[in-house]
C-alpha cells in the first residue's frame, strides 16, 4: 500500500468506487495484477489488528454482502461484556453449573404453565358461558347476553363471544364490556340471522365505543374496541344495548 496523487492513480488504472468521494492524495492498494484506490482502514501488518469478530453479515447490493467486524481492543470489550452478562444470568439462575440446560429446563417449565393457563382458561370461559347464558334476556325476541367484567381479557371475551355464538344460533345479541389493563374494551357479537336482518356490529360497536373515547372495528357478526375513558363502560353497553330495544 502506497499513498501517491489521485491524478497518479487514476494515470495507472488503479479501480474507483463509484459514486465515492477521493481526496487529492489517495492510498493505492496492489495485489499482484489488481490495482485499487482505497478507501478503508488498513494497516501495515496483520499483529496490528489481534483478534477479529464478526458482528454482522448482510446484503447490501445485488450479489454483494458486507462483513462488517470489530478487532483488537473492540474484541477484548465485546468478550469482557459477554463475560459480564453470562455472570449476571449465573447468578440469576442461583449459579447453575451448566447455562444451557438451566435456560432449557426454564423455557421447558414456562411451555408447560402456558398451557396450565390455556386449560384453565378455556374451563372458565366454559363455565362463564353457561352462566351468562343462564342469565340471558329476551328482548323484542332477542336472546340478549350482556355482560361487564371488571378484569376483561382481550382474548377471554373473545372465545366467550364465539363460545356463545355457537350455542346459540338464531337472535343472539351479546355485547360485553370490561377493564383490561387500565384500558376499557368494548365486544359485540350478533348472529347470522340478524346481520341478513341489516344489523352490523361494526356500526353498534362504533357508535357505543365513542363512550369510552375510542373506536374500532371487525365483521358485521363480530366487532371489538379499545378506548381511553375507563369510567365509560357501563355506558357504552348500554348504547349497544339501544341497537334491540
């Protein structure tokens, strides 16, 4: 490697990046009949650079990927951290002498309880449904299902939604409402025979969700909503409840 003029370089044949941008003296870089103007990091022997670690491997144009890497001190960083951190999860994990088959074991037991959860969750929901169903109301020859939970899962009133639905198949109108997580939702779910009747759950949930100050949306059967006004929710049943009586 030598640093000459870019005229001097240019004279030789050396190669150009295109588009980039050359001072007037540049370092040329020659390998036995390739001859290049850099203009990257070099050194003049390879101890200078130590230990070198690939961190990243991408493409960046058609057929060509850029490796890019850290070295010497960088590389002692990088270890010395990595270091750190598999300190820190040893000490997490009441300093188990293997990691590996500690995360496993962990990742293991958390498949199983998510499952528990899963289980327990659809037995409530099956319990829940006969009970609010037990509770129904007829209006204007509507079965109404109307409920207000004050812990309201997204996806729990969801399956109950649908679990009520199937069971009953014509003039169903089930609205629900409840808190999740600080926040106020909104569900309503019809049956089949009333959206061929003109009724849309997406205008009900709509129109009801604006007590909540928020909006939503879903299929003319089935709508959901999520807003701001947690002290709303009582209303915004009650303004889906005006779309039967």
């Amino acid at each position: 490697m030598r640093e000459i003029s870019i005229t001097e370089a240019q004279n030789m044949g050396a190669l150009a990046l295109f588009g980039e941008k050359y001072d007037e003296t540049v370092r040329v870089v020659q390998f036995g009949s390739s001859l290049e103007l850099c203009g990257g990091t070099h050194v003049s022997q390879t101890g200078q650079i130590g230990m070198l670690r690939i961190v990243s491997e991408a493409s960046i144009a058609s057929g060509v990927r850029r490796i890019e890497a850290i070295t010497a001190q960088k590389v002692e960083e990088a270890m010395n951290m990595t270091q750190d951190t598999l300190e820190s999860l040893r000490e997490l994990l009441n300093n188990a002498p293997n990691l590996l088959v500690a995360i496993k074991k962990i990742i293991a037991e958390d498949a199983e309880l998510k499952k528990d959860v899963e289980e327990f969750m659809r037995e409530k929901v099956l319990m829940l449904r006969d009970k609010v169903l037990a509770e129904a109301q007829t209006i204007n020859g509507i079965k109404v299902v109307r409920l207000y939970m004050d812990t309201a899962l997204p996806d729990m009133i969801k399956s109950l939604a649908f679990q009520v639905r199937n069971s009953v198949k014509e003039k169903l109108f089930f609205v629900a409402g409840g808190k999740y997580d600080g926040k106020p939702s909104l569900t309503v779910c019809i049956s089949d025979d009333l959206v061929e009747q003109g009724m849309n759950a997406v205008n009900i949930i709509r129109e009801a969700s604006k007590e909540i100050q928020g909006g939503g949306g879903g299929q003319p059967f089935f709508a959901s909503a999520g807003g701001k006004n947690i002290d709303g929710v009582k209303k915004a049943i009650e303004k889906a409840m005006e779309f039967v009586k």
